[in-house]
C-alpha cells in the first residue's frame, strides 16, 4: 500500500477547536467549535482579545453593581474555585467594558477615572488581582506551574550545550539570494496571476504538471538556484555542523543550497526534493538537475532524448511523453523515502529544534514541531509569527540579521563564514509580546 501521508497544504492547522462562550451578565459559559482556544499564560488571563472596540457607549461612572449576580460570582468562587468561576465566566472575546462590568459586579471599585488609560489585558490582571486577594472569598489557590520563561540568553547558552539540534527550514533562509519564497507578499504566489489558476498551488501540482508540464516550467525560472551564492543562515547552519551539533536539517526547499553550503549528506534531508536532479517521466532515466537548467531559463519543456529516439514518424504520444521532471516533490506526490525512515528517530533524539524560514504550512514538515517532546526547546527564526505552534522562543525579523546576532552574542568562535557576514553589524534584539515570548531582531 502507497503512503497515506502526501505532501499537503494545511492552511487550517489544529483541527477541532473550542471556545468558550459567555455573556458576562450572567449566563454560564457554552461550548461551541471553530473559534479560537484560549489559553492562559504566566498565570494572567490572556483571554482576552485587545483589538475588539467598545461598542456601546456606555458612560463607566454610571454602572451600578447588580447584586443578584454579585451573589452569584461570589458563591461559585468560594464553592467551586477560580478556575470554574474562569472557566464559566470569562470569554476568549470580551469588550473592556464587559470586564469593566464584571469587576464592579463582583463588588469591588476601580475609579472610573482610570477606566480610559488601562489597556484591556491590563485591566483583566486587576480583575484578576483583586480575585485572587480577596480575603473573603477565602480562596485555595490552584497551583498552576508555567514554568520560567525561556530567554534568549537561555537560548544562547543551550546552544553551546546542545549537541543534536534539529534544524527545519524554509523559502525564507533563501529569500536574501533573491529566490522568492511561496506565500509571503511579494512572494511566487502573488507573481502567478497570470497563469489564471484556481490556486496558486496548482503550477506545483503533479496531476495538472501531468496533463500541461508547460506551466511549471514557465514559472520554474523565478526558483532557480543562483550559482554559487549561499546566505548567511546556509553558513550559520554549517557552523552548527562543524561544532558537531546539528542532528540534521529537514529543509523543504528544492534549490539545493544546504548541499553548496557544505551540509553534508548524512545531515541533510531535503524533504521536498531538490533541482539537484531530474529524471525522465517515461523511462525514469535520471539526469543531473543541470542538465535542465538551460531549459528551465529559458521556460521550455525538457524532453528525454532516449524517449524520443523510440517514436517513429506519426505516432501520437501523450502531452507528458519524455518529459524530464526536477526531483522536487509536488503536491499530490509522495515525499522521498529518506523522509519516513529518519524523521521519527530524529525527532525523538533531538535536544533542541529550530525552525527556520518557513510558514509552516506545508504537512508533513509542518508538524514536526508539534512531535517533538515538551521539554526540549522550540525556536522559530522568521519574519512572521505562527501562533498556532508552540515555541518557546520566537525571534521575528530576517534570519540572516537573526543568525547573526546569534553568532555576534556568542563570540568569535561562532563567526559565520560568509562573505555577506559583518560581525560588526550593528543589531537589537526587543521583545515584542512578553506573553508569548516573541523578540523582534533588527538593524537600527
Ligand atoms: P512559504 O510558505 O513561502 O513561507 C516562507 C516563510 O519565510 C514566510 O513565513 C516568510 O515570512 C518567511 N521569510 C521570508 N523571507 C524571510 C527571511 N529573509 N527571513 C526570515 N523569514 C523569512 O514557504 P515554505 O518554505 O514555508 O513552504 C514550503 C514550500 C516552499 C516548499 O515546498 C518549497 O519547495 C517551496 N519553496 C522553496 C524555495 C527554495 O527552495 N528556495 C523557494 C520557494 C518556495
């Protein structure tokens, strides 16, 4: 039986997800599917959604407790606790003005004055306080361990620890060699408007490559690798393997890079295939990918020549006859083998996962985060967030700007050989959401 498990887009990741609603008037929270999940972090409620307005306008100094539900608060917190009281009476998405609500229903008084200048979350944390700290409700705490937060200079330290660190990339560690990536703004998808697909996706689609290989291959060119060049990321990755710390690289890109950067074979999984080399769909006589590459710039269909060689003079033969493919793996096809045979072992062996470059949105590779075990450090190096995986660290912005300052930190013993490399290179690196753990790197 052929693999289940073909290369998929996964542009709803997660599956079932729950929401809790409420009407903070008073009626108990319910249950209902696809909304977002809230959860709570550094034992503050972040269930909160701090870009809902206000929408009535609803003059503060004048909310009155209502009494009936100030009884009701009061008996399920001392009865059932603060996590049921939560759990029935907070929602994922609540105004200011509901919490605003709540806290004066549970009777206790923050000046109306002040009302303006707290921020939503803000006030949640003095909803919370005040709970919490009300003597009266004589409260048992639950105890609820998150842990320390994981800092950068954690990171950076159990980097020189780490010896089996497994590194998954993306489009993204390419992007500064000009090669664009697939879903960002500027990326191929929004360059193939006028193929008129029904989905971008499509002109890596193997059933329609099958039926009109022309499509591929006159947008094939814009993914070519450039000769000779590999980024910053590439070298930072062949740091990682000279120190003996890579485990392996699962990359998803095809242009082969990870190979000219130096990561060798028994490091590398390229997930997706690579241009590295080509094979005939007739007679699976395989090519160097280069061999095509002439074709490939200039938007024409590589024809095998054994193939053509067999077919005599008015015989009809299938738009796909003799084509030579790029080993790349397109939706709809089955990712190599070497994928399945170490992915589970790597997984379980690693002592740290970065990711690198990527949206994530690409199954299986997209989840092999989500497999790894909870104590092992998860970073994402990217230029956008992903909240829907859970990182303990995410540095925001260029990974080349991002493998820099990483090696910048951790001295000279960590240079990166690469010319683009400048160890001077002046970088910052803010938080940008405490709550998730989220650092924005930059040059000033
Ligand atoms: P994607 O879905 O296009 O996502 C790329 C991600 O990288 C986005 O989240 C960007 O924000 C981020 N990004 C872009 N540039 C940078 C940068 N300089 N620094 C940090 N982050 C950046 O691409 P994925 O790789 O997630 O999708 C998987 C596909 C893309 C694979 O199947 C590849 O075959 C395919 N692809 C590969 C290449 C290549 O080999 N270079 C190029 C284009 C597409």
């Amino acid at each position: 039986m052929s693999k289940t498990l073909k290369r998929h887009s996964n542009h709803e990741k997660g599956g079932k997800r729950i929401q809790y609603t409420t009407n903070p008037n008073g009626a108990p929270a319910s249950r209902s599917n696809n909304l977002t999940q809230s959860i709570p972090t550094n034992g503050i409620i972040t269930i909160v959604n701090s870009d809902l307005e206000d929408t009535m306008d609803l003059d503060i100094s004048q909310l009155k407790v209502n009494e009936q539900l100030k009884r009701k608060y009061r008996t399920l917190l001392k009865n059932k606790g603060i996590l049921e009281f939560l759990v029935m009476f907070i929602a994922p998405i609540m105004s200011k003005q509901q919490v605003y609500q709540m806290l004066i229903n549970l009777g206790y008084n923050h000046p109306p004055s002040k009302y303006k200048s707290v921020s939503i979350k803000k006030l949640v944390k003095i909803l919370a306080d005040f709970i919490i700290n009300d003597e009266s409700l004589k409260l048992t705490l639950p105890v609820i361990s998150f842990g320390p937060r994981y800092t950068v200079d954690k990171f950076l330290s159990d980097l020189t620890l780490c010896s089996r660190i497994l590194i998954v990339t993306g489009a993204g560690i390419s992007t500064s060699l000009g090669i664009p990536d697939f879903r960002s703004f500027s990326g191929l998808y929004a360059q193939l408007d006028h193929l008129r697909l029904e989905d971008p996706q499509h002109a890596f689609n193997f059933k329609i490559f099958n039926r009109n290989p022309q499509i591929f291959f006159s947008i094939a060119h814009l993914i070519l690798p450039p000769d000779g060049k590999v980024s910053i990321t590439h070298d930072f990755m062949k740091v990682l393997q000279s120190k003996n710390k890579l485990l392996k690289n699962y990359t998803q890109n095809i242009d082969n890079l990870e190979v000219k950067a130096g990561i060798t074979t028994d490091k590398l999984v390229q997930c997706h295939g690579s241009f590295a080399s080509a094979r005939c769909l007739s007679c699976f006589t395989k090519y160097p990918g280069s061999k095509i590459y002439s074709h490939i710039q200039q938007k024409i269909v590589p024809r095998c020549f054994n193939c053509y060689n067999r077919v005599k003079l008015n015989d009809e033969v299938s738009v796909n006859y003799g084509v030579i493919k790029p080993d790349i793996t397109f939706f709809g096809e089955d990712l190599p083998k070497l994928y399945y045979k170490s992915i589970k072992q790597d997984i379980s062996q690693c002592d740290m996962i970065i990711v690198i470059g990527t949206s994530l949105k690409v199954e299986p590779v997209a989840s092999i985060v989500d497999r790894v075990a909870k104590k092992v450090p998860k970073i994402l190096i990217n230029r956008d967030a992903i909240p829907d995986r859970d990182f303990d660290l995410t540095f925001l912005g260029d990974c080349d700007n991002v493998t820099s300052y990483i090696s910048q930190r951790l001295g000279s013993g960590w240079k990166i050989p690469n010319e683009r490399y400048n160890p001077q290179q002046k970088l910052t690196c803010e938080v940008t959401d405490l709550d998730e753990n989220i650092y924005r790197v930059s040059s000033p």
